[in-house]
C-alpha cells in the first residue's frame, strides 16, 4: 500500500465506505447486488480465523527457536529494530520520509511496531504501534493496537487508539466500528489492515528465526572443521 497503515485505520473508522450498486433484481445479472448480512458475517468470521492463524503461527515460531529466552539473536531484516524482554518480544520496522526533491534529504520516519507477550507456549497478548513523524512540521501521529487474545478466533476486542498532535481522537474497540452491507468498515479493517500486518510480522520473524538457526549452524560447521584439521599436525 502506498499509504501509511494508521491512515488506512483512520479512514476506516472515521469515513464511511460506501458500497455501490444496486440489489438485484434478476439473479442471473451478475455483480449488481450487496452482501447479505449473513455473508458478510461469514466473510467476518474467515478473517478472524485468518488473523488468529497467523498468531499461533508467529506463536509456533517463538517455540521453534526459543526466542523468549534467546539473547544471541543478531542478524535482523534491513532497518530492523529487535528487543527481547522477560515475558516478550518487540519488531520494530521503520522507514525515513524522504523529500519529493532532494532524494537524499530525511524529513520524517515511520515506524511499526509489534509487541509480543507470550505465557507457556502460547502469545497471551499483542500490542502493535503506527507511527509517523514529520521533522518539518513537528507533526506526530499515533495508533496504538491492543489486541488482548490474539490466538482465538474473534476481533471484536481488538482496541484501537488514535493520536494526533499529542491529542487522543479516537479510542474503540474493533466490535464497536459499523460493519453492515451498505459501510463494512470493521472487515475491510480486518482485511486491509489486520490481516496484513500480523503476516509482515510472521514474516520478519521467520526470517529472523531461520537467520539465527542458519548462523549456528555454520558456527557449529566452523568448529567441526578447525578440530577435524587439528588432528592432521
């Protein structure tokens, strides 16, 4: 997207999204009717599934290389930040704003950041981030993301809080936004936003977790052939 994600957030919860066309009245007429509120609910339901997928998938990869406890994790993705706490793990992905003119001059960053609690063998809680700042107006906008039961199947808790000039605008919960066939603003959230930001975080994870696996490794191949050479002097 070409857009930051918390634009995308705040279009959605703020400006209705209208849904063109007209009920059918010939079923054969193809594309010339809306949801059914029935669809739109399973429609609804296959996100939620898709989004708490991709925590217990992030969850599998925790486990899998036992990054809660891992302090020697070194290689990360390009403009990466990586911070191990006691019960969780933080991403943060960020970008510089760059002028339309001058290529080279920095006049901003963005950031996003995801904050992975995990309990036993399972993520007891995600915190997520958006953030933008411009250096020459001296503008910080914020959304922060709170979703307090990422491995089961629904998103209606999912909390969503806006920042803007130091300012809160706006503090919901996902069950709380419109999502009817005329303004789907709660799936297109899911689907635009949700869904795309818990697989860009599974992503970098997996990547850095098969980075780390790949450096030991190597480190181990190194060992193996330093000693196996020894034995020839």
């Amino acid at each position: 997207m070409n857009k930051s994600l918390y634009l995308i957030i705040s279009f959605l919860l703020l400006v209705p999204v209208l849904i063109s066309g007209q009920q059918a009245k010939d079923d054969k007429t193809e594309g010339q009717y809306k949801l059914t509120s029935d669809k739109l609910d399973a429609q609804g339901k296959l996100l939620d599934e898709e989004i708490a997928g991709l925590a217990q998938k992030m969850a599998q990869l925790i486990k899998k290389y036992d990054m809660i406890n891992n302090k020697s994790i070194r290689i990360l993705p390009y403009q990466t930040n990586y911070n191990l706490g006691s019960n969780y793990l933080e991403i943060e992905k960020y970008s510089f704003m760059k002028d339309e003119i001058y290529a080279s001059k920095i006049i901003g960053i963005k950031k996003k950041k995801i904050k992975i609690f995990v309990t036993g063998q399972n993520i007891s809680k995600i915190e997520s981030e958006i953030y933008e700042k411009s250096d020459e107006s001296g503008v910080a906008q914020i959304v922060s993301i709170d979703d307090p039961s990422p491995e089961t199947v629904g998103s209606d808790d999912i909390k969503f809080v806006q920042t803007y000039k130091g300012k809160k605008v706006l503090d919901k919960k996902l069950g709380e936004v419109r999502n009817t066939t005329a303004s789907q603003m709660r799936n297109e959230i899911k689907r635009m936003f949700l869904v795309p930001h818990y697989q860009l975080f599974y992503s970098m994870l997996q990547f850095i977790g098969e980075a780390y696996s790949s450096s030991q490794k190597d480190s181990d191949s190194d060992l193996t052939d330093f000693l196996m050479k020894s034995t020839k002097y």
